[in-house]
C-alpha cells in the first residue's frame, strides 16, 4: 500500500536542501567577488561643461577632484560648490548603478533567493 503524504520521491528532500545550500554559497561567494571587483572600479563624473570632474570609487570615496582654472572665481565661490556638489553626485550615482546592475546580474531574477520570498 503506497503511503500518503510526505515528501514526493521519499529522500528527494535533503538532497535539494543540500542543492540549495551550495547554490546559496556559491552565489555568496560570487557577491563577495563582485563586491571586490566593484569597490576597486572608479566613477567619474563632470559638471559644468567639464569645468568640475570628480572620481570615486565603488567604495563611495572621492579620489579626484579636477578644476579647470576659468571655473575658479574668487567672486562666484557659490556656483563653483554648485559644480563640485553635482559632479560629485553624478559619481556616486554612477557606483551606486553599477552596483545595483551587479547585483541584478548575479541574481538573475529570481525574486529572492530561488523564488522563496526570503
């Protein structure tokens, strides 16, 4: 007499669960290297016609901060600011879209982890 309930296929359970761990490492794994690579990737960013040119890092850090010499007037400090504060959220905007592109990749759509929902 077949028995009713349980799990389909009798063992078939800790073997996808063992599966599903090591895909749940592997993309881990894959995060940590991305994560890597993206933080060693620089982002640059100009404002102003090319006046401002800022570069970060996927890390969020400005490492360059170039200035053409017509952009610094002593008697407009204000607009210069201006320049610098939107280059350099155009940087980080660009990191923060390469790190999100990333990601996007390494899940591939699964919409959590393998449709779970967690």
């Amino acid at each position: 007499m077949a028995k009713r309930g349980g799990f389909p296929g009798g063992m078939g359970m800790p073997g996808n669960m063992n599966n599903l761990m090591k895909q749940a490492q592997k993309m881990q794994k894959q995060m940590e290297e991305n994560q890597k690579a993206l933080e060693e990737q620089e982002f640059t960013a100009a404002a102003g016609g090319g006046a401002v040119e800022v570069t970060v890092t996927g890390k969020r850090e400005v490492t360059k901060v170039k200035l053409t010499e017509e952009v610094v007037d002593p008697d407009d400090i204000e607009m210069l600011e201006d320049l610098i504060a939107a280059a350099v959220n155009e940087a980080l905007r660009k990191a923060e879209e390469a790190a999100s592109s990333a990601m996007a990749k390494l899940t591939g759509g699964l919409g959590g982890l393998g449709g779970f929902g967690f």
